[in-house]
C-alpha cells in the first residue's frame, strides 16, 4: 500500500517538475527573441539631412553674435569654396555640448588649411526668443569664432534639408554644395562619434593625420562642465 500511495505522488512531482521546466525554457527562448529583435532595431540606421553625395541646399538662419548679430545669413553661400561643417542641435544636452565644442575647435584648427573649413552651429527651436535670450547669457562659454545662429524653421528646420528632430545631432561636412559626410547622433558621445566626424572633416580639406581627441578637450573640462550644467538647467 505504500508503494502503491508514494508512486503516483512521484509521477505528479515528474509532471510538474517537467511542466515548470517546459515553460522556463518557453519564456528564455521568448526572451532570446526578444532580445535579438531590439538589438536589430539599435542598429537600423538613422538619417537626417541631406546624405552623402547629395547637394546641400542653401538655407537661412539668424546670427547670434558679433556686428551682424540678429541678421540672417545663408552659410552654404558664406562658405564659398571652403568646406562647411555644420552642427545641427535638435537638442540641448551636455553629451551635444561637449561633441559640439570639440568638433568646433577642431574644425576652427583647420581655417588655414587648403581648403579651408568653415564651422557653423545651427539651434533649432520651436521658442526662437528664449534660445535666443538664452544664448546671450552663454557666449563666454560658446567657440564664437564659428558662425552661431538660429533657425527661423523651428524645430525642424529649414524644410528643403529634411533634418530628423528625433536626434540630438545633425553633422554635415560638405563642400560646394554637396555633402560629404552625414552624422545623425541619437546618443551623441565624445569618444565614440569625435575621431569619425574628426576623419571626415580632415579628409574634407586637404587630408592629413587625424587629430586626437586630447589635443582640443585640455582645459576645457570645466568650461564643459558648466555649460552642461546651464544646458540641463533651461526651462
């Protein structure tokens, strides 16, 4: 009588035991899945702007500094024949300031070269009044030796460059009115997006070693660091 008592609790106990380790295996393999779907979706690419081999049309913005302060100005035609880098900024936070600023200087290193390059940086802003206010309290914290000014398109925009205003950084390197190279940064980060815009824009004017990155950060870590903090401080 025992035997027959403890032998199907046995079977139960198997069916059980095979029961939760059939739905284990369900759920990590559901999980697997899932894991390799959003990691597919990470890496789609993503665009904005005008790509490369594509002509750059001319646009407007309005300048934020110097005698012309409040005047429009088409950079595509201010460059000439220069080579024109120009940071969009969807979005102001400090990884978009420290990659901006870097790139900047970089690209202001290279005004004696052949060709020459032209840096611009471009807000773009549904309240053109405050990013305006705003950028007057930060001049001293701004490379204001590269044409700054705001877009009059809003947030998206001059319309005819189809800017994506889900990115925080639109970089475009391009010269006589053609692009070549496009930089869309979701995530914008010094070390990972700095040396590849740094090759494009020394191969845009006349080639030559790449830069490191620590020649155009030293002694500027507090300057980054404020006007981070004056980034994430805006209302």
């Amino acid at each position: 009588m025992r035997f027959s008592t403890l032998f199907p609790r046995v079977l139960i106990r198997r069916h059980i035991a095979s029961f939760y380790f059939g739905l284990l295996f369900a759920v990590s393999i559901l999980l697997t899945n899932q894991c390799v779907s959003m990691a597919g979706q990470d890496d789609d690419p993503v665009y904005s702007g005008p790509q490369v081999d594509e002509p750059l049309p001319g646009f407007e913005i309005i300048r934020s500094y110097g005698d012309a302060a409040g005047k429009p100005v088409d950079p595509v035609a201010a460059a000439g024949d220069r080579t024109l880098v120009t940071v969009f900024f969807h979005e102001r936070t400090r990884p978009a300031f420290a990659l901006t600023n870097l790139v900047t200087r970089m690209a202001l290193s290279r005004r004696d070269k052949e060709p020459a390059v032209f840096p611009v940086i471009v807000f773009l802003t549904d309240d053109r009044t405050e990013t305006e206010n705003w950028l007057k309290q930060v001049q001293g914290l701004m490379p204001t030796e590269a044409l700054i000014g705001v877009s009059p398109d809003g947030q998206e925009g001059p319309g005819a460059l189809g800017l994506n205003r889900n990115v925080s950084l639109t970089v475009l390197v391009a010269r006589q009115g053609k692009v070549l190279a496009n930089f869309a940064l979701v995530q914008p980060g010094v070390e990972v997006d700095g040396p590849k815009i740094f090759q494009a824009i020394v191969a845009a004017s006349g080639g030559g070693e790449v830069p490191p990155l620590t020649q155009f950060q030293q002694g500027r870590r507090g300057e980054q660091m404020r006007q981070g903090q004056t980034a994430a401080g805006r209302t």
